[in-house]
C-alpha cells in the first residue's frame, strides 16, 4: 500500500517513537516578536542552549507600523516587543530581517521568498498561518510559545501523528475565482473543525493549475479549516520558484535536491482516513458574512437566515454573528456597503495578489463611502517589485494609501485598525469578533474582490466586470 | 507548571460555540513580554463593555452585566464549559496563561482546536472532550443549581457530577505531563544522544537542507 506526502514527510524526520508520541525533527525555525519573548526568557532561566541556531529566522511583523519606518514605534509596548525580539536575536546571534532591512515582511511571505522554504522539511512557528509553507510539501505547523522554547532547546517536537485528509479540486477556475475563493469553499464545506486532527493535502487539477503563491493562499486557509498542516505535492512549478533564492541550494546540490523533491507526492495508492471532492468549475467568487471563516456564500447569495437551521447550536451561532455583523438574514450579498477596504496579509500580499488587485482598479477611483483603503505588501522586496512595475501608482491614484510591510489590519496589533461598526471588505484570514478592531465588522474576499469592493463601494460580481 | 489531578469547582457556562483565541485573549494585550497578569483581560470584549488596553486600571471599567464571568453565581469558577471547537483561531498560548491567570483549571467542550487543547497541557490547565448530549446535560444542571459544582479526576480519567460518573479520554503523555507537572523540555533532552545521532545522519542524507544558511 502507498503512503501519502504527509506521511512520507512525518516519516523522515522521526528522531525516536515512544508511546503513542513521536519525536520529531525540526529543519526550519521561523520567528517573529509576539510569540517568542517568553520562550527566549524560558531558555535563559533555565540555563538551556539553542539547538541549531542557524534553522532560526527571525523577522518582527505583527507590531511594525506600516507608516514611516525612520521614527520609532509610536507604542511604548509594541516597542518594547520589536526591541526584545531585536536584543535576543542579538543575545543568541539570529539571523533576523530588522524593521529597516528591505527583506523585512510577515513571516509567511518572507520564508518563502528566501527559499528557506524547501520541500521535504518540517517548518515551525509560532503562529498559527504556518500551514501557508504547506504549499512546498513541506509540513509546517503553527505552534505555542512552550513549543517554540521546546524547539530551541532541543530541534525536535514531541508529536501525534495527524489523520489524513485529501480535498481533491479539480477543473478549471472561472474568470475572476481565485485560490482564496477555492480556500473559503473548502471551509464552507467542511466547517471550521472539518480538518481538526489531520493534515489536510489539496490535489486535483484545480490545485496543479494553481500558482506557488495561490497555492501558499490555500494552504494559509487550511487552519481555517481546524487543520494544523495543509500541503501540496510538490511539481515543476514548486522547483521554479525556488530556484535561485537566497537561501535554495546551489549547484550539485540543486540537482540532487531537485530529484529527492520530484518524489515528494503522494503514492497512486495511498490511503487517506477522509476524502472531499470539489469541483472547482462551480466555485464562484465567496464573501464571509458572519464571525467565523465557515459562515460563507457566494457573491450570487444572500445572508443566511438562522431560522432555516434546525440545530440549535448553529442556529444561536448565526443570530448571535448577524447581530455582531449587523446583518439582516436574506440580504443579498451584492448590496451590503463597506467602509473601509484591506488589501495584505499572509493570505494575500503577494506580487501576484497586488497584480490582480491592481488589475481591477486600472484607471479607476474609490467610492466616495470608503472611509480607507489600504495597500499592504508582504514584504519589503513585495512593495519594490510593485513599485518597479507601477503598481504603486495604481493604487494610489484610486486613492489607496500605499504603506510598508507588516501584518497590519490583519489582526490590527498595529496602529491599523475598524473602529466600532466599520464594516471591511478584507483579503486576511479571520472574521472573529474584533479581530480587526474592537466592534469591527470583517468579511473576508480575494484580492479583486476587495479591489473592486473599493471601487463600487460595495460587493460586486467581478465576473461582471470581464 | 503545578500538577493536575483531582479538581473540584464551580463550572462557568459559556454557552457559545466556535470561541476563538482572540475572543479569549484579544491582540492588544499579546504585546506583553510575560506569561502572566492575563486574567482581568480574559474575554475583554465581552467581558467589558468599554475598549480595553493594556497597563488599564480595569476595576475603572464599564462591566458587562451579561457576560457569565460577570454573574455573581459563576464568581470564583475554575472550570469553564463551552461548545464546540473551543480555542479556534490564533496559536496564541496567551489564551491558555489567561484561563490560568484568571483561575480556570479544567476547560470542558464538545471539541477543540488542535493548538489550543496542546497548548493547555503545557500550562496545567487540563482540557476534556465529551460528546455534545453529556455537554448538554451538564449545561443544563449548571443552569438549574446556583454554585453547582463538579469534581475531575485526571488519573481515573472520570467526571463526577450529581451521582453520575462520565469517562473521559487523554493521551497517555500528555496525561502524565499534567499529573506530573513536567517540564517536557527536560524529558527531550534525555534523549540528547538520539537526537545527535540522528540529525548526523539526516544531514547526510538530506545536505541540501542545511546549506546556504548564512545570509548574514
């Protein structure tokens, strides 16, 4: 019987099987401010070591302002945060992307745009949008900060190996349907806890049609779906892109890599413990309309009415998140108005998401209603490729503010946020209560979504505007 | 991390499904550089009715009648029910440091996010699955009886309430990690030897990923 990728992974790395756990190898390391100061503080008192220190990459992203980067953090505490990520990088002498280093972005779209991503390894973080590196057939896997320290101390994880899971997409997208769209069916379909305790692998032809980046967006969205590990066989297109990053391999160990990479797909044969089938013709382009990322339709749909549902559980669930949303049940999702637009994230603050946002803006202006419309790169090296090919100008000139990399409205750690009622048209991941402000009201879209959310001042069917 | 065995408490009812980690512990608060002081800032958007921040007096804040943290019945609870898929969200061991900080002990759901229910065990908060009729029912006798109480034995793996005894199943590692209160860090670093001898070997097998490192 074959195996699958997850397992032909998990299986490379077992340092030693105890009773029902695993020890686990750990090949990547990466790190950001808001997650790791107690797991720094952890290793000093206890007098411990760092184990491998060049796995580490460090990179602070979630408090950076995406304001001008020459001043201070205005936040004595977010300062703090940034300046003790800096001192311990420093302490235990870490690779570290500062707040002034071009290479300097959220932690998910640096690795990979490094190539420190590779395929084949098991990554780690302390965040939870680990699974985006997923995409490389690697595992990587959102962790707490005892893991993080746990994973200093010793390079390995003490683990239970997941179930698994296979959603098979195949077909071809409709104009205007992105990976991200694909993404929020997936957990429209499965739930929230669909994917708890396994590693979800996305395949289908749907997914092979797929770019690496839109690829890293659906395996960003696969925690969405409860699942810590979301992964991707690896092809031509995985080999290309890492080809001649900083940190890929080089020469005769490019070649070797290369052919060991090849084999990194899941066996014909291979047993899953549960299996999806989507067909990704059908797939139109989605908008969250409640608190949870599962409380999703289509752009064609209305508001669902909690009425209709005879669990109580989901029924009370739904009153409770049309209140928080201010929502009335059947309304029609192309006549709901935002406020404020937000254009970033690990999900979608890659070149390609800027492009096709961009796209849909072209000569155009914002609706007079929209309060703000931000621009967020990924990255530092994101916003200078935008910026090489205008992109900039583009946003701007609609009336988009054009800011610096960082985690930003996301999860509005920052100076970036909703205020009390604003309703967001967002390219993140999650519409919890408050996630983007206190009272904030997220619904989360594709990139030509929100763009086009911006331009009309309300959800539009981008297909109309082929 | 103090051991966790038998607990007897009073049980919060928190009646939702799907509770997020930002829900429990929201962001402006993950700015701090310590594990504890958490606890008055436990469920803050719903716990407060005005906008909190970190440093804030909150015994100057506007509370939110409503919210069962804030009904006199529930007050000194150290076990918190909830529906499903507690924890959801952020990877954020925040959320854990604040349950504990505020004095939970034992969360009980119909289900949990993967990172959260680990993350729990780390920090001796014990979290326990049972199936959505016993959740029922228990939710139902928390609402019928001011203080009502339930007793967790960790060893026996039971829950005891009323005359009624439910079971509950817990990874065996993870199980004695709780009783134990160990620190699992150390219990690695006992396999040093094995770890050593293995990554020798992996790095032979797999030398392109550990080259090109230093960027510096």
């Amino acid at each position: 019987m074959g195996i699958s990728l997850y397992e032909k992974v998990f299986n490379r790395h077992v340092v030693r099987k105890d009773e029902g756990t695993y020890l686990l190898y750990i090949d990547r390391h990466l790190v950001h401010e808001v997650t790791s100061p107690q797991a720094f503080e952890g290793i000093r008192i206890s007098n411990r070591n760092i184990w491998r220190k060049n796995s580490i990459i460090a990179v602070p992203d979630h408090n950076v302002p995406t304001t001008d980067r020459t001043v201070k953090i205005k936040d004595p505490i977010s300062r703090i945060q940034v300046e003790t990520l800096d001192k311990n990088c420093e302490e235990f002498n870490l690779l570290q992307f500062k707040m002034d280093d071009r290479r300097q972005g959220i932690v998910h779209v640096v690795g990979p745009e490094q190539g420190s991503t590779l395929p084949g390894m098991t990554i780690v973080c302390g965040d939870s949008h680990t699974s985006t590196h997923g995409a490389f057939g690697a595992i990587a896997m959102g962790i707490g900060t005892s893991e993080v320290e746990h994973v200093f101390a010793t390079q390995c994880l003490i683990v239970n190996k997941f179930k698994t899971m296979r959603v098979v997409v195949n077909g071809d997208l409709q104009y205007g349907v992105t990976a991200k769209d694909v993404a929020l069916e997936v957990i429209g379909k499965i739930g929230t806890a669909g994917g708890t305790g396994h590693a979800i692998e996305f395949t289908g032809t749907t997914i092979q049609s797929l770019s690496m980046e839109g690829r890293m967006t659906l395996c960003n969205m696969a925690i969405e779906a409860g699942s810590r590990v979301g992964l991707i066989g690896v092809d031509n297109k995985t080999i290309d892109y890492i080809q001649d990053k900083p940190l890929a391999p080089k020469g005769d160990l490019w070649e070797k890599a290369k052919k060991d990479w090849l084999g990194l797909v899941s066996d014909e044969d291979a047993k899953f413990d549960s299996e999806i089938k989507i067909d990704g013709s059908l797939i139109e382009p989605q908008v969250t309309w409640g608190t949870s990322p599962e409380m999703v339709v289509s752009i064609t749909s209305k508001v669902p009415n909690p009425a209709d549902f005879s669990d109580k559980t989901l029924s009370s669930s739904y009153q409770i998140a049309l209140k928080y949303m201010n929502l009335k049940p059947e309304t029609p999702i192309n006549k709901i108005a935002i406020d404020k637009v937000f254009i970033g994230s690990c999900t979608n603050s890659r070149i390609e998401d800027l492009r096709a946002a961009a796209s849909i803006v072209g000569t155009k202006k914002i609706a007079k209603n929209i309060k703000l419309a931000l621009v967020v790169p990924g990255s530092g090296l994101v916003k200078l490729q935008a910026e090489s090919e205008g992109l900039d100008k583009i946003f701007k000139n609609a009336g988009f503010e054009w800011r610096e990399p960082g985690c930003s409205m996301c999860l509005a750690m920052n100076a970036d946020k909703l205020g009390p009622g604003e309703r967001c048209a967002s390219t993140s991941n999650r519409n919890f209560e408050g996630r983007q402000g206190q009272g904030g009201r997220t619904h989360l879209v594709s990139p030509q979504m929100a763009a086009a959310a911006a331009i009309y001042g309300k959800f539009v069917d981008i297909r109309e505007l082929n | 991390m103090d051991p966790v065995n038998i607990h007897k408490g009073i049980v919060i009812p928190l009646d939702r499904a799907n509770v997020d980690t930002d829900a429990i512990i929201p962001k402006q608060f993950l700015k701090s550089i310590k594990k504890s002081g958490f606890g008055p800032n436990l469920f803050d958007e719903w716990r407060y009715l005005d906008h909190g921040e970190p440093g804030q007096d909150n015994s100057k804040r506007r509370i939110n009648p409503d919210f069962v943290l804030n009904i006199p019945r529930y007050k000194n609870g150290s076990i918190l029910i909830a529906r499903e898929n507690f924890g959801c969200g952020s990877s954020r061991e925040h959320a854990p440091w604040a349950l504990l900080d505020f004095g939970i002990k034992i969360v009980i759901a119909s289900s949990f996010a993967d990172i959260f229910y680990g993350n729990c065990f780390k920090n001796g908060i014990l979290p326990i699955i049972l199936d959505k009729a016993t959740m029922d029912k228990i939710f139902t006798k928390v609402e019928a009886k001011v203080g009502y109480e339930i007793t967790v034995n960790l060893q026996k793996q039971k829950i005891y309430y009323d005359s009624e005894i439910t079971s509950f199943e817990v990874d065996s590692f993870k199980k004695s990690c709780l009783l134990d209160g160990l620190d699992d860090i150390g219990l690695t670093l006992k396999n040093k030897v094995d770890i050593e001898n293995f990554e020798k070997k992996y790095h032979e097998s797999f030398p392109w990923l550990n080259s090109g490192e230093k960027l510096k």
